[in-house]
C-alpha cells in the first residue's frame, strides 16, 4: 500500500484533456499556425486592450463577486432577467458548476459522443456516470437514441450545438420536439459556444428555447467569437432556481476584473467583433467546398472548424499538418477536428488535405 494521502478513487482513469498543440517556440524557422483549438484568429480589438489595461490598475482588489455590471449587459443585450444569468470560468468552469449542481455518485449525465472532451472529465470529477450516445453516421446527435437512454438515474442532458469536433447544428424543430419529451426533472443543457457561427437560419437558438421551459439551461462563451479564450469568461441563461444553484457551485471571485471588463467592452463592440465572425464564416465555407471538391465528406459545420473522419489515418493526416507548418487536433483512431484560422493558414490545410487525399 502506498503512503499518502487517500484521493477519491474515481479520478484514476479521468480521461486527461488534451489542449490544442501550441506553436513552436520563437526562433523556429518554419511559421506555424495553431489551428487545434478553435481559437479566433484576430488579436484583441484596440478598446478591448484599451479596457484590460484600465482593469489592470484594480488587480488588487478582489473582482465584484456577482459580476454585477457584466450579468446586467448579458441581460439587456439578450432581453433575459438579470436573475436569469450565471456567468464562470469560461462556459467549462459554468458547465462544472451545472454538472455539480445536478449530479452526484449513482446519478447519469447523458450526451452524445463524440462531442466536447470536456463533458467526460466533468462528469467523472462529479462522481456521477456517463451516458455516451453515438452520433449518426452524418456526424449529428442522435437525438432519439438520447431520449432512449434516459433512465430515473438520469439527473442532466448535456446536448452541444453546433456539435465540437463534428461541426453540425441542431435544426429548431428536433430541438424543440426532444426537449418537449424530456422529462421537466432533468436539465438540459444546449451548449451553444459557437452559436455566433451559425448561418442555417432553421438551426436552434436556445434563448428562444428556454424561455418557456424551466428545465433548459443555455450556455455560452465569451472565448471563441469574441476572442477572449485566455480570459477565462462564460455565462448560462437559465430559469430560476437553476441560475441561483448555478451561483451557489461557482468558485467565490472566480471571474477576474479584467475578465469581467473585457466582457463588457467586447459586447459593446459587438458589431465590430461580429464582422470578424463573418469574415472567419466566408473562411469556413471556402475551406469546406474546396474540401468537399477534393471529395473529402466534411460534415456541414456550423462552427469555426471542419472534421475529417480519417480513423486509423488520423496520426498521419495530423503529421502531414504538421509538417506543412499548421498544427490541428487529432482524436487518435477517430478524425481530426481542424480550426479555421488566418486564410494563409487554411490554405496550408486545403493543400495538406489535397496532398493526402480521401480514403
Ligand atoms: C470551446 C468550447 C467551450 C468554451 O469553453 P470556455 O471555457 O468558455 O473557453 C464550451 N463548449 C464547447 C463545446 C466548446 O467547444
């Protein structure tokens, strides 16, 4: 027996989260591009920065714990009551917060698979088990299977659209006929990290959804459209008592001043920043059609990034990435999932996948 302090036996095969490769160290000779975690391309806006910097001058001080002036922009610009939002470490440290908040030793979380690496890890912290559902053979959530396997163990529905690493959205009519069969005790959550991507005018917009449904949870991110990953910044929009809960489980001072600042100026900047998700989208749908001509079946995406389902080619293709100067995010014997980036970097991509061409 080994010495030490006894640590909770179910964090032993915790699948560990693998961040998307960083780009080599200055002084490499070959530019690469980091194009394996569904970044934004574009550097922090010149009154964003301006704001951080102004934040600055109060880091010692502790943050407004209830990110007052932040949940009531997220209010206002969406129309939700302020009591309605619960913002977090990014939407991952808000997803724990759900997860805590619902599931505990013996309870089932369900949702699809493959979708976010994070839902595994969170769920197997918790103590509660996973329920993985396969998507179809189009890459989507397989929305009946998920109602199928709910069960009176089944605390929370985590459903991700668009879906993280396949690409596609959920259509508002299946959205709305899953969530009208879910039993009101569960939560579900709509995962919607990308839903500033979204051009199917049919797809959800889980605002619109959990309006009227008490057992839906909304979840987003000020990380991707918005750029602003390495801050740290998410929020839900939930109903009452699900948004206070979700206050309770949140790690006390969690969000940063200038986390919460840089929030608020970006949702001033709105138009600015969704000028650039615009630019990322007409990136996206060159890359997929240029791909799709090279007959590689991409599903359609809805989000910042584009899936080969290569299987047991999958380490080569990212190796063949690699040594073209762009690094992408394999999911080893399954695809590799690669974000759209700066146009120079997408091209490199369009000519690897040429280069190795469909199976
Ligand atoms: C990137 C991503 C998030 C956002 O993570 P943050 O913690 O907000 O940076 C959430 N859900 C999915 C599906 C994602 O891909």
């Amino acid at each position: 027996m080994a010495d030490g302090p006894r640590l909770r036996a179910n964090l032993d095969d915790i699948p560990t989260y693998v961040p998307g490769r960083r780009v080599a160290a200055p002084g490499a000779t070959q530019r690469m591009y980091k194009l394996s975690s569904n970044e934004n391309p574009f550097p922090p806006l010149p009154s964003v920065l301006q704001t951080i910097t102004d934040a600055s001058t109060w880091i010692n001080r502790y943050p407004d714990m209830f990110a007052t002036e932040l949940v009531s922009a997220i209010a206002e610009r969406f129309d939700v009551p302020a009591n309605h939002v619960a913002v977090g470490t990014g939407s991952v440290g808000v997803c724990q917060q759900i997860v805590q908040s619902t599931a505990g030793p013996g309870d089932e979380v369900i949702y699809a698979w493959r979708s976010f690496e994070a839902y595994p890890i969170l769920v197997q912290v918790s103590g509660a088990t996973s329920v993985q559902v396969p998507l179809t053979s189009t890459e989507k959530h397989d929305l009946d299977a998920m109602l199928a396997a709910i069960t009176d163990r089944t605390r929370l529905i985590l459903v991700c659209t668009p879906n993280n690493p396949t690409g596609p959205a959920i259509r508002r009519q299946r959205l709305e006929r899953f969530l009208d069969a879910v039993p009101p005790e569960i939560l579900v959550v709509v995962d919607e990290a990308y839903v500033e991507f979204v051009r199917d005018p049919e797809v959800a917009d889980g605002l619109e959804l959990y309006r009227d449904r008490p057992n839906v949870c909304v979840l987003r991110t000020f990380s991707k459209a918005y750029g602003l990953a390495g801050l740290r910044v998410g929020y839900a929009v939930a109903h009452e008592p699900v948004a206070e809960a979700l206050r309770k489980c949140a790690v006390p001072f969690g969000v940063s001043v200038i986390a919460q600042s840089a929030a608020i100026a970006s949702l001033a900047a709105e138009d600015e920043l969704l000028k650039r998700v615009a630019d990322i989208v007409a990136e996206r749908v060159r890359v997929r059609d240029a791909l799709r001509e090279q007959g590689w079946p991409v599903p359609p995406t809805e989000a910042n990034f584009v899936w080969f389902r290569l299987s047991e080619r999958t380490d080569a293709f990212a190796a063949a990435c690699e040594s073209a100067g762009v690094i992408v995010r394999p999911f080893s014997g399954e695809g590799v999932r690669a974000s759209i980036g700066e146009p120079d970097a997408n091209d490199v991509l369009v000519q690897v996948a040429a280069d190795f061409a469909p199976a």
